[in-house]
C-alpha cells in the first residue's frame, strides 16, 4: 500500500527530492567495466543515485544505509516521508534508488539499464559505492522484504561496512524459504492451527473447497494474505463468509486484484518498476518457483507472470553460511500477522545469528518500514545508537502509534467488512 503517484507529478517530485537531498555517483553497467566497455562486461556506465536527507548537524549516531522491499520499488519518491521521519529524530539515513529503477534506471547515455546489468551483485556494490561517495566508512545496513537479501549479501561481501544488521521481514533464500511459508500459511489460515485463526481458517477452507479452478484459487490466496495482513484474522473470517454468500463481490474483487499486483509487470515510474529488475526476481532469486497443488500457495500469484520471466540460474550468495559468520548484530523485525515473510523464517534468521535479537510487532504484517514505520524508525535509532537493550523490552514498541497509509487502509478496510457483514 505504497503511495500511489504517476508521472509527470512523480517525474517532477524525484526531481525535486534529488535537489534537496540527492547525489550521484557513477558506476560501471557490468563486471570488470572500465566505464568505456572495455573491461569484458556490459559497456557504459549508470548514475545511480542516493539521498540523504538528515543534515550534518542533526544527525547522532552511526549512519543507516536503508534498503527497501522489491525488486522493483523506488527509494525516493515512496519513502520520503520515512526519512522525513528519521531526519527529525536524528537519524542518519542514507537510501541508494536501486540501480533499473527511478532515478538509477537510466544509463549514462539516457538509456534503459538492460537486464543483464541490473543482478544483485551490482546492486550491492552500488551500496558500497554510495557509502564511499557520502563519506560513510562503516553503517548500520537495515533491510526490509527484498532488502534484507541485499543487506545480508552486503554483510556478505563488504563485512568490514557493516557495524550491524536491522531485517525487516527478513529473508533467507526464496526457494528455500517456500516450504516454511506455506506451512505456516495453511496452519494458520487452512488447518486452524492457533485459537486466534481457528475460526477464520474454517471460513476459509469451506470457501477454498468450492474453489475449483485455478483462477478463484489464485483470487482466495491473495485476498487472505493481504486481509489476514492490514485487517487481521476476524475481518478476514466475516469477509470470506460474505464472499461464500455472494456478497460483497465488489470489495472482494478490488482486494483480489491488489493482492494480485505483487506479481505485476506494470511499471510506476519512480515508484514501482520491476520490468528491468525481473531478472533478479526471477532469475536469480526464483520468484516464479510452481505451485506445488495445495491451498494458499503464495507462488499462484507468481505462475503466470513466470512463464515470459527468465528461468531461474540460482541464487547469488549462500545467506546461510554469511549469517553464520556474521559476528555484528543482527536485530530482525517480524510482525506476527506477516504470512510473506512469516514467522518461522525470522526466527530461524534469528537462530543462524552469532549475536541476535528478536523484536516482534504484534498486530503487524509484512515490512515495518512500510506498515508500521514508527517501528522501524525507532528501531533504526536504537541500532544507530548501540541501545539494543531498548529493543530488549517489548513496550517499546508495543506502545507505538500507527501510521501512514498502510494504517488508514487497514482501519478502512476493517471499517466497510464490519458495516457489510453480521457478526456470525
């Protein structure tokens, strides 16, 4: 639930927001580029852009080099209202627009970056670079969703950058995370497996018996992922026992298609554009993996999309081994309502860890920078300052305000549910 702003009015604030807080630095399109094509690479060159919005003299403790969700989401124009956020409470936040994308999605010569530019190798060295460019010798590295992939893989092959580690919804490896996902998915939504779910799960799987084809199975998944997420287990129940009554088809069909849309070739400029990024998504990190025939398999919203993807070649770094190595901190985000992300795998992340730190966020789904960005804010502050035991007591973020349009949508999302459907 990004802010939604198409061009010329999103072209016009990337411009702005690059002239209040932006800087570029140019970096080779491909491996052992000169610059000029004449290392055995991809020839030319990419200016890829960072910003900094916390001035020198407001900024305490170490710097955080933010790495959003995707591939394919910007950093300028969503997320300026978060660093907004972080330059009044002194936080030093430096976000790099990942290379294919917003303000880095041209070359030099004013061309689209091609797809065998844009890999996550590049993209990690892109961070190293803008932290040399802005004067940054060492960092905290905060990912979320996609971006905790890039801060391990950061860790991984600059470990001397890296004062710690904050993941937000964190990820291991997408093909190896798949079977814990829909395990937990389908305990806690299909099975019933917990008291809180248990009577939204039997809603759900008398709805998903009656699916019978591949597109009402596709539509059911997504709207239990992104309900169950910004609405919580209740709301889902009365809306799927509504759906299975025939009503309320409308609302059901709207939500469908953006649960949908995670999966999307459809380019936002400056916002969301995974057309150049795709093979990172699926070719080096196996988003179109197939559904394996069960129910709420998160891969159904992938399937069509991944038959004009590349295949999948493997994945670029063993994050397992890099975090098993990792001596800095690692403090991982989970909220207990993620079913992208979920549970299981953080706390797993958690346990691969020589020093980590698990900060649950009750009443939250996936990605705190975007769903509860107070959270990550004070997360991000806390980490900055070395103050891990702050992170150590619940309350403190327990007692957070929520947020930001992710919030409102939930709360309007509770809102029409509630005034649609009975209580039973």
């Amino acid at each position: 639930m990004l802010e939604r702003v198409h061009r010329p009015g999103a072209a016009r604030l990337a411009r702005h927001l690059f002239a209040r807080s932006g800087s570029v630095v140019h970096r080779p399109l491909g491996p052992g580029d000169d610059g000029g094509g004449g290392g055995g690479g991809v020839g030319g060159t990419v200016g890829v852009t960072w910003l900094r919005d916390t001035p020198p003299h407001a900024r305490r403790g170490l710097p955080v080099l933010v790495i959003p969700g995707g591939p394919g989401l910007a950093s300028a124009v969503p997320y300026r209202h978060w660093r907004s956020r972080a330059a009044a409470l002194g936080i030093d936040a430096v976000m790099v627009e990942h290379r294919g994308v917003g303000l880095s999605r041209l070359d030099d010569g004013g061309r689209g970056l091609p797809r065998s530019a844009v890999t996550v190798e590049a993209v990690v060295d892109d961070l190293a670079a803008a932290l040399d460019d802005a004067g940054v010798g060492r960092a905290v590295v905060d990912g979320a969703s996609y971006g905790t992939y890039l801060a391990q893989a950061f860790a991984a092959r600059h470990p001397e950058r890296v004062a710690a580690l904050v993941l937000d919804s964190p990820m291991l490896s997408v093909v190896d995370d798949l079977a814990a996902v829909r395990a937990h998915r389908r305990r806690l939504l299909w099975d019933g497996g917990e008291p809180s779910t248990a009577r939204a799960a039997a809603a759900v799987r008398e709805l998903g018996q009656r699916a019978t084809t591949r597109e009402l199975q596709t539509e059911l998944t997504a709207v239990v992922a992104l309900v169950h997420e910004f609405a919580g287990p209740e709301v889902l129940r009365r809306l799927v026992v509504a759906r299975g009554r025939g009503r309320l088809r409308w609302l059901w069909s709207q939500l469908a298609a953006l649960g949908a849309s995670e999966a999307s070739e459809s380019v936002q400029r400056f916002v969301n554009e995974p057309d150049l990024v795709a093979g990172i998504a699926y070719g080096q990190l196996g988003f179109g993996q197939p559904p394996d025939g069960g129910p709420l398999d998160p891969q159904l919203i992938h399937a069509e999309a991944a038959t004009s993807q590349p295949a999948f070649a493997g994945e670029p770094f063993d994050l397992v081994a890099a975090l098993r190595r990792t001596d800095v901190p690692v403090v991982v985000i989970s909220g207990d309502r993620d079913l992208t992300t979920p549970r299981p795998v953080a706390e797993r992340v958690v346990s691969l860890a020589r020093n980590g730190l698990l900060v649950p966020l009750p009443g939250t789904g996936h990605s705190a920078l975007e769903v509860h960005p107070e959270a990550s804010l004070v997360v991000a502050r806390a980490v900055a300052d070395g103050d891990l035991d702050r992170l150590r007591d619940p309350a403190t973020v327990a007692r957070l305000p929520r947020r930001g349009l992710a919030h409102l949508g939930g709360t309007a999302l509770r809102a029409v549910v509630v005034a649609g459907t009975p209580s039973r």
